[in-house]
C-alpha cells in the first residue's frame, strides 16, 4: 500500500503560492502526471483530483486575509475546513491561534497537511473525519476556502457553515466566483486579485472575496460566474 506521506513527497516540489509567499507548500507543477500518479498508486481509475496538490485561489486569499489580520484568530482555536493542502491552517497557526485544527476526509491531503505543517514549523491537528455527518463541535473560527464548485457539497457545507456561525462561532469563506456560492447570508470581508495558473483556472487573475457566512441576516450580493476549483 502507498504510504500519502511518501507520496507527497515524491510528486511535489516545494514552493510558495502568489499570494502568500510566507508559506511553503508541497505543490504539484503539473496537474495530469500528479493525478496519473494518484490512480498508479491506488490502483484503479476514476480516482478523486488531488485539490490537495495545489494553491488554489480561495485558500491563498483566506490566508492572506489571516496573516494581515491576526486578530480574528489570535489566542483562538481555529477549523479550517475542507483544508487541502493546509494552506489556511498554517496560516491561522502563523498569526497566533491558540490550537488549529484541518478537516479533510482525503488521505492524500491530510499526509500533505502534515507534512506541509512540519516544513513551515507549525503545529496543526488533521482530522478525517467527515465533519457534516459528526456531532458538531464547536471552534470559535471556522474557515472554509473554495468549497463551492459542487451544488451538492456547496448547499451541505453552506447549511454546516450557518449553523455554525449560528452556534456563535465566526465563520470565513473565500471563494472566487465559483457557481454554487450562496448569494445572500454573507458580508464582505475583503477581495483579492489572487494569480492563477491557466492548467487550474481559465484566467490569469482571479478576484476572490472573504466573505463572514451570517446565521440569518441575508445580504445582496452579485451573482456568481461558473468555473472549477
């Protein structure tokens, strides 16, 4: 059986994303040999995209909302939720949180997590649990970044995410227009141009918003273009 870790390793390069150069990641440079290398090592088609190998624009621009806002997070505990490559996670521990925790179901990804952590020498807990069907929990921050590109996961994940923010905690999401982000129950945060590579995006440039996911007060917001994650 393939060992994540050793995976991760093998068919990654160390680099830092556009947007937040303060992080080092274990990243993919291409995306079709990395995925041909995820099927190898599983043995069988059809295999999920590794997300976790890349910087994708919604998690560059939370982290980048973390690190020049440490405040939301400092001396608190911190979800990042559907984490990938960590990204969001290293950040939230970078600017102060007292303990953070990354949520990911794929194993691939929580190897990466981990080992992505120890190179930028932060302690983060991965959990891979499936966190919507778990007993809630409660963290005082929750971020959740690019988790909107699949009507089914977005409508879950975006009744978990008000439910948690109606349960007192603040809740962040960054996407970069991707379709299914809700259109109302949100207030703005901040906006990015977060670079892009044309193998992941149709665009050079992707604006992507932080966005506070409300409990109940619905907020008008402009309608959503189509893309991938």
């Amino acid at each position: 059986m393939t060992d994540p870790e050793a995976f991760v390793r093998d068919n990654t390069a160390i680099a830092a994303a556009p947007l937040v150069p303060e992080i080092r990641l274990h990243l993919a440079t291409e995306v079709t040999p990395i995925w041909q290398a995820s099927e190898d090592a599983l043995a069988r088609g059809s295999v999920p995209p590794p997300f976790w190998a890349f910087a994708w624009a919604g998690g560059q621009a939370l982290a980048r909302y973390l690190l020049d806002h440490p405040r939301e997070v400092a001396g608190r505990e911190v979800l990042d939720f559907g984490a990938g490559s960590g990204i969001v996670a290293i950040a939230a521990a970078l600017a102060g949180a007292a303990r953070v925790t990354a949520a990911e179901i794929d194993p691939f990804a929580a190897a990466a997590i981990a080992v992505n952590a120890a190179l930028n020498g932060v302690a983060v807990r991965v959990v891979t649990d499936d966190l919507l069907m778990a007993e809630p929990g409660f963290w005082p921050v929750i971020a959740a970044g690019d988790v909107c590109y699949e009507q089914p996961m977005a409508r879950n994940v975006t009744t978990w995410l008000r439910r948690r923010a109606a349960a007192g905690s603040l809740v962040l999401l960054a996407d970069p227009g991707r379709a299914y982000r809700p259109l109302t129950g949100l207030c703005e945060r901040a906006l990015y141009r977060v670079p892009t590579s044309r193998e992941l995006e149709d665009r050079d440039i992707r604006e992507t918003t932080v966005w506070q996911v409300l409990a109940d007060e619905p907020a008008v917001t402009t309608p959503a273009t189509t893309s991938t994650p």
